[in-house]
C-alpha cells in the first residue's frame, strides 16, 4: 500500500500541470481564437493528463499492445511521433528565445511594425503592444522612420496600416515619420511590400521588425529570405496567449525550413 500511495504521489504534479496547461490552451477560444498551437498543445496535455492520472491501466493497455505485432507497431508510432513533437518544441524555442533578443545597436534601421487584428477601426491588445512598443523606440530616436505594414480584412472596417498609423500619430509621433504599406495579408507580404516601400523613399534598408517575441525568428527567417539585414524589438504578449501561439510557431517555423 505504502508503495502505491508513493507512486500516486508521484503523479499529483504533472497531473496538475497538465490540466493547467490544458485549461491555457482551451481559454484562447472562448476569445474566438483556434489555432494549430491550441488545437495541438490542448490534444497534447488532455493526452498527458489522462495518462498520469490513470497510469496504472494506461500501463496494462500498452503491456497488452506490446504483445501484438500491430499494437507494437502502434506504440511505436505514437511514441515516435510523441518523441519528434518534444524534440521539435526543443529545438524551435531555444532559436526563438534567441530572436527575441536581438535589437539594433547603434545601427541606421527603418522601423516595421507587422499588423494584427484591428477591431471597430482601433487596434486590438495585440496589436496595440506592437504599436507601444515601435511607440517607446521612436520617441527616443527622433531620427528612425517606421513603416506600418498590415493590410484590410474582410471584417475590418480600415486597414491595419491605417490604424496603426492613426495610433502612433495621435500619440505624438510626426506623421512624416510614419509611412503605411496597406496591401499585405500575411508576413512574408507584410516585409516584402515593406521593402518596396523602404526603396522607393530612400529610408536605411537594415530594418527593425516590430512584433511579438514569439513571432520574430519566422519574420526574420522571412525577412533573410528577402535579402534584408534584421534587428527586432519584441512587444509583450498576454501571458494567456504565449502557450498558444509559441506552439503554433513551432508548426510554422518547422514548415518554413522544410520548405525552403
């Protein structure tokens, strides 16, 4: 008996751990947000918290499969599969970690703030980060321009550029300083119709990406893609947002460097 209480003890905190994590991942949706990495980290720790609070059976069924050629094989895939999602989250985060620490140092740059959801023509939380954010560095560098990048979604009443822009000059921001590429629908546009517009008006080409810290390794992959040296300046997320969209970009990252 003292053997099975230590064992059950034992599991008390990843069982706990798991369902939080279960319980972060389900909260983005009752804000309408459902995306590969709540889809992905919600399945995930739902999986892990049946498996450590019903162990001993969980333990059974796979002594049961192991013992057929088919459930073996099934083990093994799930554990294979189990394994590669783990090694991936890994390896993805420790470059995305070192993303979000690399701001310009002394260096000429053009500001790019990446669009986000514009609600009832004002910014929403995220996107209004982003904006204070490029808002604290401009204010201390009189001399740095920005190009406000996002484009109009069908449920949108003005184009992302266009609040943005509205919000930085209203907060005092000169609006020679402030140019707008309102074209774009996803990253890889968001820097490629930046850079036009960086060309046509003569501005530093080295560019500083304004975005979440989550988000900076594929905008900077993108953006080496395009040939353009990149700095960034991360603006902070809701912490009830992290978990969703870092798994996300673990998907994201890992299909960007596949396919390149």
């Amino acid at each position: 008996m003292s053997k099975f209480m230590e064992i059950t003890e034992m599991r008390v905190l990843p069982t706990l751990i798991s369902f939080v994590l279960l319980i972060i991942f389900l909260v983005p949706v009752e804000h309408g947000i459902i995306n590969l990495g709540n889809i992905a980290g919600a399945a995930v720790s739902a999986g892990l918290t049946a498996v450590f609070m019903f162990f001993r059976p969980f333990r059974e069924l796979v002594s049961r499969l192991w013992d057929k050629p088919a459930g073996r094989a099934a083990v093994c895939v799930c554990g294979g599969l189990f394994a590669a999602f783990v090694i991936m989250g890994i390896t993805v985060s420790i470059f995305m970690v070192r993303a979000m620490n690399d701001r310009p140092a002394g260096k000429e740059t053009t500001l790019v703030v990446l669009g986000c959801k514009v609600k009832n023509g004002r910014p929403s939380l995220m996107l209004k980060k982003r904006l204070d954010a490029a808002y604290g560095y401009l204010a201390e560098n009189d001399e740095v321009c920005v190009v406000v990048s996002g484009g109009k979604g069908n449920d949108e009443a003005i184009s992302e550029a266009q609040c943005m822009k509205e919000y930085l000059t209203e907060k005092g921001i000169a609006p020679e300083r402030v140019f707008m590429e309102d074209r774009s629908v996803d990253t890889e546009q968001n820097l490629r119709f930046s850079r036009e517009i960086i060309q046509r008006e003569g501005l530093p080409e080295t560019i500083t990406i304004v975005t979440d810290g989550y988000h900076q390794l594929r905008a900077e992959m993108l953006a080496e893609k395009l040939g353009m040296e990149a700095y960034n300046i991360s603006a902070e997320t809701s912490w009830w947002l992290v978990p969703t969209y870092w798994v996300r970009e673990w998907f994201g990252v890992t299909y960007y460097a596949l396919k390149k």
